[in-house]
C-alpha cells in the first residue's frame, strides 16, 4: 500500500516530539502548527538529520529507519529531496551545472526525473545559462525544487519553501508548486505557517502543537472539524474541490460543481476549460444561515445544507456551525444571538448563503 509511516519520539533538553503518523504515499501532506511545535524536528527526523532515541520510518513499502531493529539508513542514502527555505546553490555553477550535479548523485538504474522534464516543470529554461547570483529569490526556489527533483527521489521534505519571498513571488511560484502536485508521482511534505498555501496545495493536514499531532486527516475533513484550534482562526474554513461546469460569458461566472453533487458555486472568474478540477475555499465568517430561501438578497451562493454540530466560538458571542451541502463539508460562523433565533438543532435543514467563494487558482 502506498503510504509513509512514521514514528518517532525525540527528546531535546526543553522539547519532547512524539508523533506517530500514517500519511498518504502520494500528494502533498502539510504539516502545520505555531512556531515551535516541532515541524522543522519532525522533517529533520525524517531526513535522518536528527536521529530519534525511538524511531521508525518506512517509505511506500521501504524501511529506512527502525530502532528496535537497530536500522537506520543515514541522510546520504535515504533517496530524498530536502528544499529549504533559501536554496543553497553552487554560486560557481551556473544553474544547469547546479541541476546536473543533483543529476550525477543518482545511480542511472534508479533516475527518475528527466533534466527537461524538471526545467520544464519549473519554468527555468531561460535561466540555465545564469550565474546563481544573478537570479531573484523566487528563481533560486525554482532551481532549488528541480535540483531536489533530479536527485529522483522517493520523497520530498519542503521546509517553508516560499517563507522567503515577498508576496508578489510567492504568487509567482504557488502555481510551480501546484504543477508538482498535479505531475509528479513523488509524495511530498510540506511545512507551512500559511493556511492559503495549506488549502492550495495539500491533501493531507497534519496539525503539531507542542511536539504531539493534534490530528492528521484529509484536507477537507481536518478543515471542517470544529474541535481542533484551526476552526477557531479568523480564517477558519473549508477547501472543497469542485469541477468546472460552465461559463456565463454574459455575466462572468464560472459555475463549479461540488463534488459528488448535483449541487454547484457560481463565481466571478475568467473562463476555464469545462472538466477542470479547481480548489475554491469558503472561509466560515463568510457563511451565514437563514431558515428560508433568500429570494432577494444580492448573495449568489444559496445552497440547501444540513446542520450536522454547533460548537462555541473562541468569541463567546459566536458558535461555529458545522454544515453537510449535499457531502460537501461547510463552516459557518454566526452569532450565539442568531443560533437562539433560528433555533439550530442537528439534522435541520436551512440555507447557507456564501457571502464570498475565493477559487485557489
Ligand atoms: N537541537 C536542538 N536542541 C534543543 N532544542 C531544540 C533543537 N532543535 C529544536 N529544538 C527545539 O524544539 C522545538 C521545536 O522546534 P522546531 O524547529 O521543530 O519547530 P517548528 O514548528 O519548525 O518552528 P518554526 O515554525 O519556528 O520553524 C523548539 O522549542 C526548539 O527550540
């Protein structure tokens, strides 16, 4: 089966990690949590760079480390690809010397990746030439993430790879990242402190707070829990996956259908090719409920939803409001005042409206 486990308990003189995790052996696993709750430790111990008392590790089928075995494969010999937040490149190489360097560590037998394959992916054929010093921060990323892939490895560690660059860049390069994704069969974790890279790129969440996993779970349902802190963010919310359906030339909305669903979001948005599967993220503060269909409301999202829980916000004047839009989990985030007027009780059936859809493309 394709999957990562690992398990690993590593004591530092005032930090303790104890994780024990079962991810997907493809797509992008995030690991997210505050500064501090062990994100960058448990990377490192997956590299091998930090060697836990108690550890195990094994890979798609492949055990690289077991300490009740006594096996630990070192760093240099586990086949991974370790992004950082600044590439280190060669500064006398010129980025094609750089990537092939990557290249030449591989045995020809076990070459995965094709050097035009990962230029391409990265979009740096018109930097081969360069000098490492002459490229932006968002060019050197890019170089670095093919270097990485042309190692051929059976694993990807990103450790806040756009934690660097200024905004604009990391615009720039989320759409490289999300191309990884869609293109390579190579599974990859990703620390993160941002929840729009979070909801753009990952499948799997792994929440870490003080060194334990607080949950790991797939995307959309790790999200919709209301009993993990994430739900209490500003910027709590859902990430669904929808199919485009149609286009509305005349008005500019792009019409995504749920998934599994008869049931779709219409959204201003330039056109996109029919069949297309995009992201789009509903945070909570922008659902609001009402017990009838709103027949004269200026909100283009009115879906038909079921209460599933309520659970109480942070904020004592809100509750959080678990919803099922036909399969589709949904947050809604209302005040305890509107709760008590609507009289919300599991199972009822009501109206979510979504003030604001943003799609992740
Ligand atoms: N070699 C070490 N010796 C002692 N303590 C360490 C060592 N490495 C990390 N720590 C401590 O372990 C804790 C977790 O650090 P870690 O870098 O894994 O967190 P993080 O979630 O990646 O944080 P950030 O988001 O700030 O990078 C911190 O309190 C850190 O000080």
């Amino acid at each position: 089966m394709q999957q990562i486990r690992a398990r690993f308990n590593l004591r530092h003189p005032d930090f303790v990690l104890e994780a024990d995790l079962a991810l997907p052996g493809r797509g992008v696993s995030a690991l997210f949590g505050h500064s501090g709750s062990g994100k960058t430790s448990l990377l490192r111990c997956i590299a091998g760079l930090e060697r836990a008392a108690e550890g195990f590790l094994e890979v798609n089928g492949e055990v690289w480390q077991d300490s009740a075995r006594g096996h630990f494969l070192p760093t240099h010999k586990r086949p991974l690809g370790y992004v950082f937040q600044e590439a280190s490149l060669f500064e006398h190489l010129s980025v094609r010397r750089n990537l092939e360097f990557g290249q030449r560590r591989v045995p020809a037998q076990d070459l995965r990746v094709e050097l035009d394959h990962a230029v391409e992916l990265l979009g740096i054929g018109h930097l081969l030439e360069r000098m490492p010093g002459y490229l932006s921060g968002g060019e050197r990323q890019r170089v670095g993430i093919a270097r990485a892939l042309l190692t051929s490895p059976r694993l990807l560690l990103m450790d806040e790879p756009l934690a660097a660059l200024d905004l604009k860049r990391k615009g720039e390069i989320l759409p490289y990242l999300e191309r990884l994704h869609d293109e390579l069969d190579v599974p990859l974790l990703y620390v993160s402190h941002s929840p729009d890279e979070v909801a753009r790129l990952a499948d799997h969440l792994v929440l870490l707070d003080n060194g334990r996993v607080l949950a790991s779970g797939p995307l959309d349902q790790t999200l919709s829990r209301l009993d993990l802190p994430i739900a209490q963010e500003d910027e709590a919310g859902v990430v669904i996956e929808g199919c485009v359906q149609g286009f509305d030339p005349r008005y500019q909305l792009l019409t995504l259908a749920l998934p599994g669903s008869s049931l779709s979001v219409r959204v201003a948005h330039s056109p996109v090719a029919e069949g297309r599967a995009l992201r789009f993220r509903v945070l909570a503060r922008d659902v609001s409920l009402s017990l009838e269909k709103q027949r004269d409301s200026s909100i283009l999202n009115l879906l038909p939803a079921r209460v599933v829980e309520e659970f109480p916000a942070a904020n004592p004047a809100h509750v959080l409001v678990r919803l099922d839009v036909d399969g589709a989990p949904m947050l809604a985030r209302i005040t305890r005042f509107s709760r008590d007027q609507l009289g919300l009780y599991p199972g009822q059936s009501i109206w979510a409206q979504i003030k604001s859809v943003a799609l992740l493309a």
